[in-house]
C-alpha cells in the first residue's frame, strides 16, 4: 500500500467523502468503491479497487452519501467496513489499489 492509500486508513479519511459507488465482481473476486468530495469549486472522484476480496457482509442499504467508512491494513491485507444507519458493508482483501481518479469543475447553486 503506497503513502496515499496509507492515509485513507486514518480513522474518518474516508468518511468526509460521499459514498456513490459499489460494485461487486463476483467472477473477479474483486469490490470496487467510488468517492467524490468538493471542495469550494473543485470537485475531486477517485475510485477504490479491491482484490481477492472474501467475507463480503451486506446488511441493507440505503442511498450514496456520507457513511462511516473504515479501511484498516492486516497482516493478511485490507479489512473494510462501511456504516449507516440501516446499512452495512464489510469485506476482507489482498490488496486494494486507486486506479482511477479524477477532478473537475463544479458549478455553484444559485440560491
């Protein structure tokens, strides 16, 4: 796990982005997740693939948004959870890499 994967295991690192993506690849093993954030006018997507990823739990879910996200590094590979209320994923891993991220300009709301 590089240095920047290595931060999004700080407690809350995760949980400060949107949640609006969960694929899971059955025939792959494989669980990729999508987050997006905006800070002023900027807003940043980046994506997180995970690998050989086994003990997947899914209790409900509900719609993309704010959720408590937690990755934590085992001797094994990645462990993951994400919480809200009435939903829960969590997962094991190999290994998760960010194949994917991008940022790009967003328009202010007029009130």
């Amino acid at each position: 796990m590089n240095a920047d994967l290595a931060a999004l295991t700080t407690p809350s690192a995760l949980s400060s982005h949107d949640l609006f993506y969960v694929h899971l690849d059955e025939r792959r093993r494989s669980l990729t997740l999508g987050f997006t954030a905006q800070e002023g006018h900027e807003g940043h997507e980046f994506f997180l693939a995970f690998t050989d990823v086994r003990n997947v739990s899914v209790h409900g879910w509900g719609p993309p948004g704010r959720k408590n996200v937690r990755l934590e590094r085992t001797e094994t590979g990645v462990t993951a959870s994400v919480e809200a209320p009435g939903s829960s994923l969590s997962f094991e891993a190999v290994d998760v890499t960010v194949p994917r991220t991008r940022s790009f300009p967003v328009v202010p709301r007029s009130e």
